[in-house]
C-alpha cells in the first residue's frame, strides 16, 4: 500500500473514532467472511464494523486521543463504530459471540473513555432503553400520586373532622329534645 493510502485511512479512521460515541474492539480469527457479513447486518443501524489493520488504527486512536487504545491491538482486529444506541450493539455483539465463539471483545472506547470487555458485556446486560425509560417515568408517576395524596390529606382530614362534630352536635340536640 502506498504512503498517501496509508495517510488517507489514517485520517478516516481517526475521523471513525471522532464521530463514534463508541468503538468495539473485536478478534474475528475464525470467522467465515458469510457469518462476518452477517454481523455486518446485524449491526446495520447502529454501528459500522470494519476489519482494520492494527499499526494504523493505533496511529489513528492516538491521533483521536484514544492513544491508551493501542494496548488491546493485538491480532487480528476489527471494530465496531457505534454511531447509534451503543446498548443495543453490545448486545448485537454478545449474541453473536453466543452463536459464534470465534468472535471476542477485547474492548474499545465508550464515551472517548477506555472500556474492557467485562465493560461491554455489563453494558449489553442493561434493559432496553424504552424499559428503562418507562421504568423512570412510572417512578416519577409514583412520586407525584404520593404529592398529590400529601397535598390533599389535610384537606380531606378537616372535612371528616367538621363531619365528626356536625353528627356530634346533632346527635346532642336530638338527645336533649
């Protein structure tokens, strides 16, 4: 390869790392080129997954500031660029190293920061982001049927005490007639 390829996938590699809010580190040794494909698919959506070449990609995770990313390059590599819900890619990835043992996650960066693989696994056993949304605004929902219980208590509690000494006073004059 040539000295200006070299240069010009070091820029889009380094640009890769720029614009992902995550990257996924992968070892794909054993993998057909029809299952890679089909992770491929998988991650359509969410992610780019692109077989790289590991002392170019350590120049560009250091050109991108990721420098401490160099360690995990070692084999073959491929990474994952999540654009998308970086959730939903980590559990991608981790089902298809269910089905695929040849697959593994060596780590990768999430939020410009290093994360290991134990990180990426954590982050696939999360719920679904609509899960934990609605789990958020039932809570929330609990919160404000509690307000509005407090609120109006003083309130009711006056009422059933007038009542009290409304059929007290009756009672009274009933008794006394």
């Amino acid at each position: 390869m040539a000295r200006p390829d070299k240069a010009a996938t070091v820029a889009e590699l380094t640009d890769r790392f720029r614009e992902s809010n995550a990257a996924v580190l992968t070892e794909y040794r054993g993998l057909t080129v029809a299952q890679l494909k089909e992770l491929r698919v998988a991650l359509r959506g969410n992610a780019t997954y692109a077989v790289v070449k590991n002392t170019l990609t350590a120049i560009a995770a250091k050109e991108a500031g990721l420098g401490e990313l160099s360690e995990q390059l070692e084999g073959p590599s491929a990474i994952a660029f999540v654009t998308g819900d970086p959730v939903a890619v980590a559990k991608g990835l981790r089902d298809f190293a269910k089905a695929n043992p040849a697959l593994v996650i060596k780590g990768g960066t999430l939020d410009g920061r290093l994360a290991t693989a134990k990180d990426f696994t954590t982050l696939a056993d999360l719920e679904p982001r609509e899960v934990l949304l609605a789990k958020l605004a039932g809570a929330f929902k609990a919160q404000l049927y509690q307000a509005a219980y407090l609120f109006t208590a003083p309130a009711s509690q006056a009422v059933r005490t007038i009542d009290a000494l409304r059929q007290k006073q009756e009672s009274a004059e009933g008794s006394a007639a």
